[in-house]
C-alpha cells in the first residue's frame, strides 16, 4: 500500500453537499403558557395545524397564547354497571329477580321464608 490509500469516511454522517442555496421550510414559533405562568415555545411548519393545548418538558399542560380554549368534546357521562342493568332491566323486575334469588339462597342454608 501507498501513500495514495483511499481512506474511508462515515457513511450517512457526513453529507457531500454544501448548504449552500438551500432554504428551510417556513416556520412559525408559538408561544403556549402553563397555568403557573411557565412558557413554553414551540416551532412549528406555517401549514401545520396549531394544538390548543401543548404538554410541557415539566408534564404540565399548556394553552396556547391569544388562542381559542380547547373546547371539551367529552362531555359524555360515565355509564355505570348499574345504568347499564336499567337499561335492560325495570325497578320491579329487579325487585322480583332479588328476592327470588334470597329465596333460593335461604332454601339451600336450610332457612325457613318469614313471610
């Protein structure tokens, strides 16, 4: 081997073109504030679409500066197993279903009904 030996570069580390006559994409910085008063910037493309609500690197959420308030869409109340059962069910129904089943469970203990 001689001095002229090709020496090897790292692939995909190094880029062969110049920066020059390149220009980025436009951008937008928006400014988001925690409740706390904590304010968080946050670039973004000119064509994106801009979060109301924005989480912090501190886990804290926080809304966008001269913006619109989220507005919450899950309004949707919790549904409980007992609204699901009168759903199918009726106040009566469950009434008779219940002391029919106290019924067989006293038979099986060797209770006598009091009624």
């Amino acid at each position: 081997m001689s001095d002229r030996s090709l020496r090897g570069m790292r692939l995909g580390a190094q880029s062969m073109e110049t920066e020059s006559g390149v220009e980025p994409a436009p951008r937008q910085r928006v400014e988001y504030r925690c409740a706390d008063g904590e304010q968080v910037f946050v670039t973004f493309s000119s064509e994106a679409e801009i979060p109301p609500v924005w989480v912090s690197k501190t886990g804290k959420e926080a809304l966008l500066v001269d913006g619109e308030r989220p507005v919450d869409t899950n309004e949707k109340a919790v549904r409980t197993h007992w609204d699901m059962l009168l759903e199918r069910r009726s106040l009566p129904e469950l009434e008779q279903i219940l002391e029919d089943r106290l019924n067989i469970l006293r038979e099986r203990r060797g209770e006598r009904r009091s009624a």
